[in-house]
C-alpha cells in the first residue's frame, strides 16, 4: 500500500511525499476520539459518574481531552480524546486491561443507560514537521503548564478521497500555519493536527486551546493579517469540500484544561 501511495504522489507531481514517508503506522502514535451522545437529561448523571470515576479512568487509558460542547454542533456530546503512544497495539493492550477491571466494567455498565448512542474513530497524528510548523506539543502533550481553564477549538476539514489528497494538504497548511501562530492572541496554542485513519476518511482536524472565546475571535482577525496564511487558505480551500469548527469545554478532571 506506501508503494502505491508514492507511485500516486510522485505521479501527481505533489513534494508532500515526505508526509507518506515519515507515517508508519506500526509505530507511531494515534489519537482515538470516542463521542458519547447523551439523553439530554441525563447529561448531569453521566458527568457526575465520569468524574467520580476519573482517577480510574486515567489510570487505565491515555485520556488528553474530555470535553463537553460549547457551540458549532450537536449539544449534549461528551468527547472523549485519547492518545496511545505505540499506536494500535498500545490501544489494544490498554483496552484489554480495563475491560478486566471490575470497577471500570461496572461504571461503564451503569453510565450507558444515560447513553443515546456512541461513536469512535481513530487519527493519526501530522508528521512532525507539520506540528513544528505550528509550534504544536502534540498528542505527547499531557496538558502540563497551563494554571487556568481554556477552551478549545476543533477545526475539521473534510477531503475528497485519494491517496495524496491529505499529504497535499498538509504540505500546504504547514506552509501558512508558521506565520499564522506569529498573529495570535498571546494566549491561543496549537495542540495538535490528525487526519483519519479508521472512521471517516480524508478528515483532517486541528485542535487549537484560547483563553476564552473572546480570544479565539481575537486570533482569528489577527490571522486574517498574515499573507502566506491567506494564501494557505486559498489553497486549502480549493481541495477540501466541507469545513466545520466547534467550541468545546474540557470537563474538570481533562487533562487538557
């Protein structure tokens, strides 16, 4: 399959077969994002729940964020955001064990009747030069250094299918991302960029933290200022078919706050 994937991407004549080169999914990390909807009035009992239960949590799974939505989608959605450094194996090994605690298993049982229905899909993370170009931490981040609670910004791209349509676009995002992150609010980071791997394919998503939302308005004017970033765009827009951002709150016991 990586055979085929540079034949394709040499062909098209794109530089971003370095992206194809530098993925090696036996190896690198992954994020896996789990989105439980919730019966509306169930929303206080399953949190209540997931909080008791989040020492446990934490020590069985690699959670990032977990969060709660603000605006810009479906309400009432817990997003539960893990990162597994050694990628499908290390998800499987971890999974494996939590689902022999007794504990865990009896929290989860209890928590499912407030539970509409549930989803999960699985990322790969940007290559490195991508989130360099970002000055982004990565899903390697556990949220050290930050002394007050932020929000946080998932901004989902939407790609046609092909085999360079997402190395393509990457080349591209981190060509304008480095001048972008030079006209933010003093308070706005990049987290981290993931493209799919199982679930939807050829979504890209960006995750950025802001102080407030006051902030992530204020950067994005900001961004509007930075040439090769608007160029970026231009581009970026031309490939992909769909964008969506939404505002999300991380819960207390997230380690992204």
């Amino acid at each position: 399959m990586l055979r085929i994937v540079k034949a394709a991407a040499k062909a098209k004549g794109f530089k971003s077969l370095s992206v194809v080169q530098k993925r090696n999914s036996s190896t690198s990390g992954i994020f896996e994002l789990r989105q439980y909807h919730l019966k509306p009035e169930c929303v206080g009992s399953y949190m209540a729940e997931a909080t008791a239960s989040s020492d446990l949590r934490k020590s069985l799974v690699p959670l990032r964020l977990f969060s709660l939505p603000e605006v810009g989608g479906e309400l009432n959605v817990a997003s539960h955001l893990y990162y597994y450094e050694g990628g499908m194996k290390d998800r499987a090994a971890k999974r494996k064990i939590s689902g022999a605690n007794e504990e865990w298993v009896s929290f989860v049982n209890s928590s499912r009747s407030g539970v509409r229905w549930q989803e999960s899909r699985i990322y790969a993370e940007a290559p490195q030069f991508v989130l360099d170009a970002g000055g982004a931490k990565g899903g390697k981040w556990e949220g050290e250094g930050v002394s007050e609670p932020g929000v946080y910004e998932y901004r989902k791209y939407q790609l046609p299918l092909g085999y360079v349509t997402v190395p393509n676009f990457l080349e591209i995002y981190a060509e304008g991302v480095q001048e972008k992150v030079q006209h933010q609010d003093p308070a706005t980071s990049l987290c981290t960029v993931m493209y799919t791997e199982v679930g939807k394919l050829n979504e890209v998503i960006e995750i950025w933290r802001h102080s407030c939302v006051g902030g992530m308005e204020s950067s994005r004017f900001m961004a509007r200022e930075a040439p090769k970033w608007r160029e970026a765009i231009g581009k970026m827009a031309e490939i992909a078919i769909k964008f969506e951002n939404e505002i999300v709150n991380p819960v207390s016991f997230s380690n992204w706050k």
